[in-house]
C-alpha cells in the first residue's frame, strides 16, 4: 500500500495565508468540476495568477496537490462531525445520529465542491491512491459511531444482540445514499431532497432516523 503523500512543500507555507487559501480554493473547483485526469494545472495556475513553475515549488506534482486538497477534506468532515456531536454527549443514539446527518448536510450546502471530489474518488477508476482514500474515509463511521453504539448498547438505546461493527454499517449505508441524494439529484432514486423545503427535509432526516430506529432499538 501506498504511503498518502498529501503535505506541500514549507515553500507553500511560506505564502500569505489569502493566498495558500485561493490556490486551493481554485485547485478544488477545478478538481471537482472535471475529476482527477481531466483537471488542468495550467487552468490552476492561470486563473491563481502564479507562474507554472511556482506551483511546483509548493507540491511535487498534480498528485500530491490533489492528495493534499483530499486531506483536507477528511479535515473538514472529523470537525464537522465533532462539531455535530459535541453538544449531545448525553443524548441518545439516535438524537446523535440525527446530529450527524444534519452535519452531513450542512457539510454539503457549505463546501459542494469538496463533496464532489469525494464522489469522484468514488466512483471514478483513474483517481491516484484511490483504495487508500475509500478505505481512509470508510473509517470515519466506525471511529466516531463506534464508540456512541456501545454506549448505546450499555444505556439500553441500542439492541444488544448487533454488533456494533454491523450497527455502524447499517446507519453509515443509509446515511451515505442519503446525502448522496442530497447532494446529487440524479442519485437520488426518486426521493428528490434537493426540490424539499426546509420542513420537507426535516420529515425525511426524521423518517431515516425513525427507520433506523425500529431496526436497532432494543425489542419489546
């Protein structure tokens, strides 16, 4: 497996943050609107208004700038999430997990962009270290719903008879379609999140929070 190359080099971290920031802002659009192959460093730079050369001097190649943009991007989704739970340490699973997919949610609204990088790296074959970067972001679930199944389990919320390896499966498929229909209509399947209103979302966050319920409280 390969080592995940992502950090530039100190000569980026030398730049006004203003522009390390646009750099980056502009990379991840063009990242985002055309994939991995087909995004042009000569558009980057040209509408970063740097010189070809100097981007080299602040990562080695295409790939590590992309590493570097994806990173970031599993930055934002743990603070995101850490965000999402930090005020509902004492509630149950399901009002967490509620939490969470409306972190996903806002996550969607506030950085598209980055989402869509992430859909690529899905679905797309010619993405660089692509297993590697699955595999890194497939851990997120298990490491913060891990832990708030067990604790499911021991407070009564959870049935006790699902693992909660199979429990965190279970909610992250759901929630992962969900937001992917969120994000893109044409992945959707008909539900059509993106034409909700405000009220009409809240029913569909509460009915998966309510299904997943029925699934994994206790019986009886």
């Amino acid at each position: 497996m390969h080592t995940l190359s992502a950090n530039p080099k100190n000569t980026f971290f030398n730049l006004p943050a203003e522009k390390r920031q646009r750099i980056i802002s502009i990379a991840v659009e063009e990242f985002a609107a055309n994939g991995y192959q087909k995004a042009s460093l000569n558009n980057v730079v040209k509408r970063s208004g740097i010189a070809k050369g100097s981007l080299y001097q602040y990562f080695e190649n295409k790939e590590g700038l992309f590493l570097h943009i994806f990173e970031s991007f599993t930055e934002l989704v743990k603070g995101s999430a850490n965000a999402a739970l930090a005020t509902l340490q004492a509630a149950d699973f399901f009002a967490q997990l509620e939490a969470i997919i409306w972190a996903g949610i806002s996550f969607i609204d506030t950085h598209p962009e980055y989402f869509q990088i992430y859909l690529r790296v899905l679905f797309e074959q010619d993405v660089p270290q692509r297993e590697e970067l699955v595999s890194r972001v497939r851990l997120f679930p298990l490491e913060y719903m891990g832990p708030l199944c067990e604790a499911g389990q021991v407070n009564g919320s959870i049935r006790g008879d699902v693992e909660p390896v199979m429990a965190v499966f279970i909610v992250d498929a759901a929630l992962e379609r969900f937001l992917q229909a969120y994000a893109k209509p044409y992945l959707d399947s008909g539900l059509g999140l993106v034409e909700k209103d405000e009220e009409q979302l809240q029913e569909a966050v509460a009915t998966l929070t309510m299904v997943l319920r029925a699934g994994l409280a206790p019986l009886g």
